[in-house]
C-alpha cells in the first residue's frame, strides 16, 4: 500500500467531518483498538470505510456496535444507501460475513479502487 491509500486519514476533517461524514474511534484506555467511518460518495448514497477491529477485540460485539452507530448517523443524514468496498474476498472472509449479516449484499463495481469486492445496503 502507498502512503496515498491512507490520504483521508492524513485529513479525517476533509474527508469525513466536511464531507457529509462521521469518523469514530474505539478507544482502550488511551490506544486506539477500532475504527469506522461514513462519508458522502454520490447523491442519496454514503460510503462505508476504515472499518475495522484489532483482532484481540474481535468476538465481543464492538463492529456491531460501531456499524450501528454509523448507520444511524447515515440515516439521520438522509442516506438512502450505504456502499463499501472490501481490498479481497478469500482473506476477508470473515468481513464479508460480518457485513452480509447486516443485510449488505453485492453489487458491481462502483469505483476505481483496487478492490475486490463491493456491497451495497439500502437503508
């Protein structure tokens, strides 16, 4: 990965906060253990993204937590869908799973990231 994978995270403001969006931070004590994101893509339609858990977190219901809190700050916004994309469908599995689980299904591809795969919710 190039240090412009992460240039929204140089600028969460700019990406996120001015950008009809959200960044939430999970916090232990004073480390960062998670992550989950909401900003605006294309009309009606927000997208999912840095969503993730450190593994020695995972199991105990805090991207459930995340992810509902995320969708509710989409839908107070006027969001009608909701898109992520996912960088590859064998070692994300679980992800996969995980998003399925919360009625995300696959769509096409809607940008031009070297990701694999792409799911979409109507909410």
């Amino acid at each position: 990965m190039s240090h412009d994978d992460f240039a929204d995270i140089d600028n969460i403001q700019e990406h996120y906060l001015h950008n009809k969006g959200i960044f939430l931070v999970l916090l232990d004590r004073q480390n960062v253990v998670g992550s989950g994101a909401i900003r605006y893509l294309q009309n009606n339609i927000c997208e999912l993204k840095r969503m993730w858990i450190l593994k020695a977190y995972r199991g105990q219901g805090w991207g459930k937590k995340i992810s509902e809190q995320l969708l509710d700050f989409a839908q107070e916004k006027g969001y009608k869908k909701i898109r992520l994309d996912l960088a590859d469908a064998e070692k994300q599995k679980q992800a996969i799973s995980f998003y399925k689980s919360l009625d995300f299904y696959s769509i096409p591809r809607y940008n031009s990231s070297p990701c694999q795969v792409f799911m979409e919710k109507t909410i």
